[in-house]
C-alpha cells in the first residue's frame, strides 16, 4: 500500500492507497517541533485502529511546502514503514506535466499535484481554486501543463489579521451569513459580511479575469476544506474535490512505479 503525505502550512494530511481505492486519511496540526516518532506512534495507532496494518505500506510519497518538516517526515517514513520517500519536486520524479513558468521550482507543490489530478479527472483548460492557508487560483490548459497563477491570503489568515492589527474587533470563525443583510448593523455582522461576501468578490473576480485573460471557457474546481462553504454562494465554482490533492500524489506515484 502507498502513504500518501500532503504537508501544507497550517495540516499534514495523511492518506493510505491500495491501488486507486483510498483506505483511510488522518489530519495532523502542522508543527515544526514535532519529531517523526511523534508522527510514528499517531500515525500507526490510527492505522490499526481503522484495520490496516502499518507493515502493509511499502511506499510513501510526499508533497510538502514547509520545508523544516521535510527531513521528519522522510524519518517517519524510513524508521515506521521500512521505506525510502518519494518527494514532489525531486529531480528524477515524472509527474507527467509541464509546469511553465520562469521558475518551475518555486511553485509549491501541492499546485502541481493539484494541476495533476484535476487535468485526470476533469481534462482542461481549468481553474482550480485550493482554499488552505493561502487560497490559490492556477490555472491548467487543455493539454495539462501547469501555466501559472494567483496566491491571495487564506480567509482564516485575513480573519486573524483583522483581529490582530485592530484593538476592537473580535476573533470570529468563517460563516456564511445567511439571508442577512451586506450592510451589517453590529460590529460581528458588520466582520461576518464584509470578510465573507469580499471573499466572494475575490473569486469571482479573479476567475472572471483569468478566463478573459486566457480568452476561453474553464472549467472551475475547487479544493480545501473551505471549498463547499463558498460553492453554495457563487456559481462560477462548478466542482468540489475533497481529495484532489491526496489522489494527484497516488497518480504520479503510479506514474513513477512502472
């Protein structure tokens, strides 16, 4: 069986492959003091809990955009599972996509694993929208090269500046608000509004100009845990993948199996 390990800035995900079938998926805080025996005593006891057994993974790979997590990982790899990581970005791995930009070594590589799975699953030209720490726009032709994109901040992030940098506003969580008014008369209101619906602003205006900068139609589909929270809003988002990212590893670690 294949581990599968997404390592973005705020959660390390991790997922286990039997073939195509997805057997189990864990989420951890992303920490840089934590060790990979840390990761290895959490890891394995979920396993067997859920009825898989640690010793059936033979093969990892990782797509990871904190560096600092880089070498526990591989740890928690070698010392756990017996075997030698695979990571996103490594010279010798195929990931059976062009990326063009200036520089193809600064683009995270959870983009280009989402560009992998997304041009599968749903072909192309595409926009896909990864709602995480940062929320990313990129964009993938129909041939399914990787051709760039947008980062904006995450909106817990913008929810968290804006209860850092004023002395009166509250921390608030991520809400939809409903059939309330834009205009908020309270200050929560007033927050839940205008973070929420200046979201909705934010994406469909930075789709609206990809695809009048890319002069076609695109497909758009979404990922992240906030993906469904914003779907039910807009209509310029058409897909949600839960997965995208998980299942972009196992493809190109197939790819690289043969």
């Amino acid at each position: 069986m294949l581990l599968a390990i997404d390592c973005g800035n705020t959660n390390v995900v991790f997922a286990v492959f039997d073939g195509e079938d997805m057997r189990g998926q864990w989420r951890a805080a992303t920490k840089t003091d934590r060790t990979a025996d840390e990761y290895g005593v959490w890891l394995t006891q979920l396993l067997e809990r859920d009825g898989l057994k640690p010793e059936a993974v033979t093969h990892a790979i990782i797509a990871s955009v904190v560096p600092d997590k880089n070498f526990d990982l591989r740890k928690l790899c070698e010392n756990y599972f017996n075997c030698k990581p695979k990571f996103i970005g490594d010279a010798d791995l195929d990931l059976g996509a062009t990326v063009r930009v200036d520089n193809p070594r600064e683009v995270g590589a959870d983009r280009v694993i989402n560009a992998v799975a997304a041009h599968a699953a749903y072909k192309g030209p595409l926009i896909v929208i990864d709602f995480g720490t940062a929320t990313t726009f990129d964009v993938v032709d129909a041939q399914g090269a990787y051709c760039g994109g947008c980062i904006a901040p995450g909106i817990n992030l913008s929810m968290e500046a804006l209860h850092m940098a004023t002395a009166q506003l509250p921390r608030l969580p991520v809400v939809h608000p409903g059939n309330a008014p834009v205009i908020g008369t309270t200050t929560v209101a007033a927050m839940t509004s205008g973070v929420f619906w200046g979201y909705i602003g934010l994406i469909e205006g930075l789709v609206t100009r990809i695809k009048a900068e890319r002069g076609e139609a695109m497909r758009v589909v979404a990922t992240g845990g906030l993906a469904p929270l914003f779907a039910q809003a807009t209509t310029v988002i058409e897909d949600i993948d839960a997965d995208l990212t998980l299942r972009g590893l196992q493809l190109v670690h197939k790819r690289n199996s043969k």
